[in-house]
C-alpha cells in the first residue's frame, strides 16, 4: 500500500530523504535533473511535499547548498585548530570529494540569482574565518612576511587547488604535481613534515 501525503508529512526523515536524493542526482547527472517528480520517484513519496518542505526549488537547492556548507565549515574550524594547521587546511580545501557537487552548483547559480547569492555570503564568511586564522597561525610561528600575508597563502591555496580541480574534471593533469610541490614545500618549511592526525 502507498503511502498518504499526510503520513510522509509528518515523516521527519522524508526532508533529509528529500535532501540527500537532491545531492546524489547532482552529483551523478547535474542540477538540470533534479525535478520535483524525480524526488519523489527517488524517495518513494508525492512529488507535491518537495513544495511541502521547501515552497519551491531555489529553496531546495538553497538548503542543500547550506547543509554542505555547514560541514565543510565545521571541517575547516578542526583543521584551524589542529596540530598542523595550516597542512589540515590545504586538506581541506583540496579534498576531492564534494569537488563535482560544488561544480553544480557553480553552474547552477549563473541561471538562479537566489543560488548567486548564497554562495556569495557563504564565499564571504569562510574566507573571513581562513584570513582570520592564518593570520594568528602566521603570527604564532612568527613567519608573516610581506609576501607571507594570510591573504597571499588562502588565496593561493584555494585558487591552486579549484583550478586544479577544474582541470582534473577533463582529465589535464600536467603540470600538477609541479604546483601541489610548491605549496607544499612551503607547508613543510613552516610545519615540518605533515604528521598523521591523532586517533579522535
């Protein structure tokens, strides 16, 4: 037997359901896919409570896109406390695994201006709390320089590892290892060798 409209309302898995549908067909056929009708074939549940949940699909994908962001903020604060900070935020900002679903979202925000935007306080919170923190990190190792500003080594790092990202989408890779090097020459040069993260 089906179930009601009233019964998946009341659900409180069918929102996170709804949500983590949304990012699996993202990430494997692009935001273009992602319809009402779809998630709800996906989920096993009517179409009409996506509209239920989030009135419509720029608020959809908006919450998808915060809930993404949350974790990757909470995982940049541990990495900016951790023993080797500045390595764990290369990690961070270099790790692969939600590269295609930024990718989407990218995308997706040159036709929606509600996504733009978000992704733009999003953009402008994080970098506050990289600067924020290098700069003490910087201080605290007392290797600021002119050139070893907390801006020069985010932007760097970030603006590296999204071309690279780029790139590895149509399988270019020369020159990478090269580039991953410097940087990480650098990470050495102020940390030491990375060391592995102690057990949680």
């Amino acid at each position: 037997m089906s179930r009601s409209r009233g019964d998946d309302a009341e659900n409180p898995t069918t929102r996170t359901a709804l949500l983590d549908a949304a990012e699996r067909i993202m990430m494997d056929e692009g935001y273009a896919a992602v319809s009402s009708r779809r998630l709800g074939n996906t989920v096993g549940v009517n179409p009409a409570l996506v509209y239920y949940y989030f009135e419509n699909m720029d608020n959809l994908f908006i919450e998808l896109f915060r809930r993404g962001a949350d974790r990757s903020y909470q995982r940049q604060l541990d990495a900016l406390t951790s023993p080797q900070p500045l390595w764990s935020l290369w990690e961070a900002i270099h790790d692969r695994s939600h590269t295609a679903l930024t990718m989407e979202f990218v995308a997706l925000a040159n036709h929606r201006k509600a996504i733009r935007a978000e992704i733009s306080d999003s953009s402008r919170k994080f970098r506050k709390l990289q600067l924020d923190a290098v700069g003490r990190i910087l201080d605290g190792y007392g290797v600021r320089s002119e050139t070893r500003t907390p801006e020069t080594i985010v932007l760097t790092m970030s603006s590296i590892s999204r071309f690279l990202r780029i790139e590895e989408a149509f399988d270019v890779d020369a020159g990478h290892r090269q580039v991953i090097d410097l940087v990480e020459v650098f990470l050495r040069e102020v940390e030491g060798e990375r060391r592995p993260d102690p057990p949680a």
